[in-house]
C-alpha cells in the first residue's frame, strides 16, 4: 500500500519518531559532510497553488541532496482541477515521478490526489493542515529541549500550522496551551485527534495566561494567504495577540515564517536572542529529507 503524509497523524507516534529519528541522522550526516543518495535517478514532482519561499527550496535542496531531483509545476504550469480533474493529474503524474509535493488551497484536492496516485503525495500545505511545518517544528524542539516536562504555548490564529502542530505534539507526549480570540480557535474536530494520543491542548482567549507557564512562545501570520479580503476584521480581532518582548520575556520563541513584522510579532521579538525561527527553517529541509526517505523505504 502506499503511504502519503497529508495530516500529521497519517503518521502513528511510532512512525513519527523513526521520521524524526531518519532526520536527525541525515542532519548529522549532512553538517560533517558526508553525502548519501539513497534517492539516486528519483524525482518529485512538485505542485504549487500557493507561493512558497521555504517549501520550494527545502524540498527542491533535499532531493537534489538525496540524489534526486525536484520539477516545478506552478499555477502557470498546471491547472489543478481546471484544465483536467485532480485525479487524472494524480494518475498522470504517477507515471512520470516517484513522490508528489502539493501546496494547495483546498485540502480535498490533497486528497484526491493522495487517492488516485501511485506514489507517495506529500502535503506541502493546505488551508486545513501544515504537517511538513510540523515535523520541522518537533525537531527543533526535541533538539533544543527534548518533548518532556516542555510546554508550548500557541498565541494567535488557530490556522493550518497551529492545527497541524497541537496534533502533532500530542503524539509526542509535548505539553500545549493555545490561546485565540474567540471565534479563531483550533477546530473541535483536530482537538478531539490530539485527544486520542492524550494530549488535547489547554486553549484560552488570555494569551498573558497561555505563557504563564510556558518554555515557548509559537506565533504565525494573523492574515493567511487567501484570507486578504478579511485582513481589516481579523487585525481588529486580534489587537492584543501581538508577541511582544513583554509577552515573550525571556521565553523561546517560535515561528514558521515568513512574518509579517509589527503584526503578530514585533521585530525585536524575532529578532531577539531567544528566537529559534531559522533554526526551525533550516529544519524543514532535515525533516523532509527523513520524511521522503521513510516513505520510499515504505514502497
């Protein structure tokens, strides 16, 4: 059966770990300079809907440092479900490439490609789920601070990366408080999926109490790509979510990027010492690097 990464949970915990587990060991690999392509003469065919800075980059780099390589197709190129419907570009595809990456709009377009496909499909992003973002995220923790007795607090949109994330941390045992304005919290349906690994996250709309007890601060954009037409409501219902340095104190911050400065996050917070977000960025291209060889060794 093939396997496709479309939510976090596609994964079990234990294959979760063995992902991160295959990252952290190409990352060793990779920082004392020494080379394996275990994806020797493999392609990935990669599907844009939404621009991407680090999606296209960390999985183009990583599969021409496995020994592959990486085809562009964006809007430009390819009309996903206009000019053909999803699952003929799915079987078409299959017949050309090994994996498919998509960075999509809809997540049932994810879907259909993952149905009628021959080999893995990968979510790059949709609006509902973010899980590439999330492996990269649980490697930096797990590195920088292990998954035990840490607390993350999520301030801000209950959006993909966030939905993604506290499903993801619940699989590895990892401590979460999310705090939105009412109205922009995490989907009951992704918080009754944390709570089958036991570890549905506390949620508040009192970001203050959400880092009380917290070792890092998460953040990401108030206004998501698609949503521009809501920019003005959503940063009225988000006055007094910012990531200030009075918020943030001496605690770690996160963000997936890119960030829109002065919004959900002050420049002297990413900026500060206590910012891990580049860490994180490298990390994506370690953690689909893990990912894309588990799944071709699931195959």
């Amino acid at each position: 059966m093939v396997r496709h990464l479309l939510d976090i949970d596609d994964l079990s915990p234990d294959e979760l770990t063995t992902v991160l587990d295959r990252a952290a060991v190409i990352k060793a690999a990779h920082e004392a300079g020494e080379s394996d392509r275990p994806l020797a003469d493999q392609t990935l065919g990669m599907i844009f809907e939404k621009p991407s800075t680090r999606t296209r980059v960390s999985f183009e780099t990583g599969m021409t440092q496995l020994g592959g390589h990486a085809v562009f197709l964006g809007p430009d190129d390819i009309h996903l479900g206009h000019g053909e419907p999803v699952k003929d570009t799915a079987r078409a595809l299959s017949r050309y490439v090994d994996a498919i990456m998509a960075r999509l709009f809809d997540h049932a377009d994810a879907e259909a490609l993952a149905e009628y496909a021959t080999v893995p499909v990968v979510n790059g992003l949709t609006d509902d789920a973010h899980p590439c973002q999330t492996l990269a995220d649980l490697l930096t923790i797990r590195e920088q601070f292990g998954f035990e007795d840490t607390t993350v607090a999520w301030v801000g949109d209950g959006n993909n990366v966030a939905q993604s994330f506290v499903v993801g941390a619940a699989m590895v045992g990892l401590d979460v408080v999310v705090a939105t304005p009412e109205g922009y919290g995490i989907d009951d349906d992704v918080l009754d999926r944390a709570a089958e690994f036991g570890g549905a996250p506390q949620t508040t709309t009192d970001p203050e109490a959400a880092v009380a007890d917290a070792d890092i601060v998460y953040t990401d954009v108030f206004v998501s790509m698609g949503q521009e037409d809501e920019r003005e409501r959503k940063l009225d219902a988000f006055e007094g979510f910012q990531v200030t340095t009075e918020l943030l104190g001496d605690r770690t911050l996160m963000h997936c990027l890119p960030a829109h400065r002065g919004e959900e996050v002050t420049d002297d917070s990413i900026e500060s010492d206590t910012a891990i977000v580049w860490d994180q960025a490298e990390n994506r291209l370690h953690a689909q690097k893990g990912l894309l060889v588990w799944l071709d060794e699931q195959s």
